[in-house]
C-alpha cells in the first residue's frame, strides 16, 4: 500500500525539464507533470512562450 502511495505520489510532481525551444532553439526550463507544463515558461532568447499545459 504505502510503496504504491510512494510510486503515484513521485509520478504526480512536477518535474524540471529542459525544451529545446522551438523558435531559436534556445534550451527552456520548463516544469511538467504527466508531460505537460505546469506553468508558462518564457525563452529567455525570443521571448517565446510554452503555455501552462501544453505537451512537450
Ligand atoms: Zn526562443
């Protein structure tokens, strides 16, 4: 019971990942959770933004 809590509880927070940006390619932090951000993620090169939910 509690290893299965462990397992879901670790696929359920949000995770850093590195986007290639898919204007200039300037790499993005962006958190994600179940591959989706969590929160806009600005590039800092162009100034594109990856919404809040989108896939990556
Ligand atoms: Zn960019």
């Amino acid at each position: 019971m509690s290893i299965l809590d462990g397992c879901q509880e670790g696929k359920h927070t949000p995770m850093l990942q590195e986007i290639p940006c898919p204007v200039c390619g300037e790499v993005i932090e962006v958190f994600t959770k179940d591959g989706k951000a969590v929160a806009d993620s600005e590039c800092s090169k162009c100034k594109y933004v990856i919404k809040e939910g989108t896939t990556v």
